[in-house]
C-alpha cells in the first residue's frame, strides 16, 4: 500500500507543476524570464488569438554583466530580445510594457509586478506565461504576493506548449527529471526561506 502511494505519488510529480487554466482571456500577459524561445512563441500566439490586449514583461537580471560594460562590451539583453521577436511575431511594441527592475528571480518579478499593478486599475487579471514545470511555482509566488499586497487580481497561467517536457513521463527523459527536481527545490525554496 505504501509502496503503490509513493509510485503513484512520482509518476504525478511532473503532473502537478504543470498549472494550465485552459483557454483564458485576461487583461494583460505576464511573461516571465528564463527559457526565451518557447515563452516568446506562446505569448505571440496568445496575443494574437486575442487571450490578452498587452504583455508585461520584467527586466531580467544578466548577473555581473557591469563589469563587461566596464570594459566597453555592450551586451544585448534577453529582455530586449524578447521584445524584439514579439514584435517580429507580430505583437505591436506599443503592447508591449517593459519594467525595469534586474530581476533575478520569479519572486523579484511577482513583486516588481505587484508595484506595477497598484496604478493600473484597469488589470484585474493576468495570464502567467512560462514554460511548464514553473507554472504551478509561478502561480503559487505571485498568488502571494498579489494577496500579501490586498491586490485582488485573479492569476491564470499558461503553459507554453512549445516544449518537450512530457509531464506522462518525465522519468523517461534526463532533462524532464532535471526540470522537475528543480522545480520543486526552487517550490521547497520558496516555502521554506522566502514566502514571508
């Protein structure tokens, strides 16, 4: 009996990360930072099938990257080149709200976010775009922080289906395992030292 709980336990571990709300429509989409490509892709066609009439997008932290620009390299960030390929996938620029920000986690977005929400009374929802093992994380941080701050913003997520990751069999493949044990690190992460 115990053994069957843990089996079935790890072979819905993947299953539970992946938060799809299904079709949705909201008043803005957030996409976050991390893996380009497949975010990018999904946010595009989303804006384009109308699920959201603007994208909101943090600026992502590039680490020690000052110190290059110390020395007179100037590095493009993946921030703007995720604009850029919005917009080269049709999503007008002026759709497009770039916050700054550094951020180096989806909990420094939450709350970047959360500051940009309070003077935009016309966003009551937004659509989380990610890949889909950050999801179910996505939502749970910003969950928190949108509440923490009285802010009472309904929160969808959207998985991109630009992905490889097989949540039926994760186990089967080394970067699926990859993608689920750190998701749920960075959840434990979050429970543990961060969620205030």
């Amino acid at each position: 009996m115990i053994v069957t709980t843990y089996l079935i336990a790890f072979i819905n571990a993947a299953r539970w990360l992946v938060k799809d709300d299904g079709p949705v429509h909201g008043d803005a989409m957030v996409l976050l930072t991390g893996s380009i490509a497949d975010r990018v892709l999904e946010t595009a066609d989303k804006f384009k099938e109308g699920d959201a009439s603007k994208v909101i997008i943090v600026t992502e932290s590039m680490g020690e990257y000052k110190s290059l620009e110390e020395r007179g390299i100037k590095l493009i960030n993946s921030t703007n080149q995720i604009s850029k390929a919005l917009v080269e996938l049709g999503v007008p620029s002026d759709r497009i709200t770039v916050l700054p920000g550094d951020a180096e986690s989806t909990m420094e977005e939450a709350t970047i976010i959360d500051n940009y929400l309070t003077s935009q009374t016309d966003i009551d929802t937004i659509i989380l775009v990610s890949s889909k093992t950050h999801t179910r994380r996505a939502s749970i941080i910003f969950n928190h922080v949108l509440r923490k701050s009285g802010k009472k913003i309904t929160i969808l997520c959207s998985p991109s289906r630009y992905t490889g990751f097989n949540a039926e069999k994760w186990w089967t493949n080394k970067e699926d395992i990859q993608d689920v044990v750190l998701e749920y690190i960075k959840l434990a992460s979050f429970v543990l030292f961060e969620k205030e």
